[in-house]
C-alpha cells in the first residue's frame, strides 16, 4: 500500500491491489460501480428515477448528456446504461483520481463494460466547461451536494469523509444558469425531496421518491430558456 497525497484533516488517499481509496482511520471511501451491477439489469434499469426522468426513448438514437456534477460517477453509470454517452465532469482532482480508477476498474468487468464504454471523464469546474461543449447535449444532470440526506450512520459517516473532497456546491445559481447556456434539450437537478427548486427555476416536470426529487427543465428546440 503507498499513500498518494494528504488531504483535509487525516484523510489520505492510499493505493493497494483493491483500487484507490480516500481512508480516515477505519473509513474506506472507493469508488465501486459493482455495486450498481443489480440496479443497471435491464429489468430494473427502468424503474430507477433518474432514467424514468431522463425519458432517453424520447431523446432519439444515440443521446448525449453531461453529468456536470459527477462525484463517483453512480448517476452517470445509470444514464450509460440507459443509453446515453455521458461526459462525467468533475472539479476536485482527488475525486477525480477516485472516479478515475473506478472506471479503470470497472472496465475490466463484463457487465459494466459496455456502460463504461460511454463514459468520458473530463476533470474541470463545469463553470469553465460547459460553455466549451462542442454541440449542445440532449440532457445535462446536476447534483448540487445537500446536506441533510437520511442516510444509515456508516453511509453519513462516509458522506462525511466524502466532504473532506467535495463540499456542497457553493455556485448553484451559476451552475444552473451555465447549464441552460449550453443549449441541451432538458436539464435535470436531483434534489432533497422536499428541498427548494435550485435557483428557483420551477420544472416542468419532477420524478419524486422517498428522499431525493429530480427536477426536469424542458428547455426549447432553441435551447434558450424560458
């Protein structure tokens, strides 16, 4: 095991034959798309809210999307597998090197590979990116990180150590707007369920479940907003 580089507090980034992991004391933080493998079945892949939100039939032959939020890549992993090419862009280099690794992993896994196929990871702030997309994408996602998710005390407590890295974002506003200037056919914001719309922009529509709401902005065939 070789430690990699000291991060916030004794958080560290350490490296062994499972894969890099972000460790504090008896917390592990990996990024691990095997634990999807269910999830992503074509029997259940149609039943997860996020897919239902981002409706891809309805986007035609080959949709595009940019996860501009993308963190460990679990989101975008769904909308691969749904069809979508995906763009994961993430700001933290740390994160990244996680996101990194999980995808070098996961690619070496039967049945996650062809979803990997259609990943991109892009490191960067999404501010600085979006307005650089070479052609407007069918969908851009947003996960501005909330901090009341009802998670069991171990999931907290690696949210937690997950925040060491990512803090919640401090530029929704500007994110939401950046997102709209880049022309996609709808954005989607995954939100607390019962948490404001990010920067009061109502949806056209919302998919709600027990503890997270995606809030779909149905932008015009021209893109500009309403």
């Amino acid at each position: 095991m070789s430690d990699l580089e000291l991060v916030e507090g004794n958080a560290k980034l350490v490296e062994d034959e499972r894969g890099l992991s972000l460790v504090e004391g008896d917390l592990v933080l990996r990024g691990d798309f095997t634990r999807l493998l269910n999830r992503i079945r074509p029997a259940n892949l149609g039943r997860e809210l996020l897919v239902k939100a981002a409706k891809p039939r309805s986007l035609g032959p080959d949709p595009v999307a940019v996860d501009a939020t993308a963190g460990l890549g679990e989101d975008a992993l769904l909308l691969a597998a749904a069809g979508f090419s995906v763009r994961l862009v993430e700001r933290n280099p740390q994160v990244a090197a996680l996101l990194r690794d999980a995808l070098r992993r996961g690619q070496e896994n039967p049945r996650l590979a062809p979803a990997i196929a259609r990943m991109e990871l892009v490191e960067g702030d999404s501010l600085e990116v979006l307005p650089r997309l070479d052609a407007p994408p069918d969908l851009i996602l947003l996960d501005p990180m909330f901090p009341a998710r009802r998670k069991s005390a171990a999931s907290k407590k690696k949210m937690q150590l997950f925040q060491h890295l990512e803090c919640p974002c401090d530029v929704e506003e500007a994110l939401l707007h950046a997102a709209i200037a880049a022309r996609p056919r709808k954005v989607i914001v995954k939100r607390p369920v019962r948490g404001p719309h990010l920067a009061g922009v109502k949806p056209a529509y919302a998919i709600t479940g027990k503890t997270v709401r995606y809030d779909c902005i149905v932008l015009p065939r021209d893109g500009r907003g309403q």
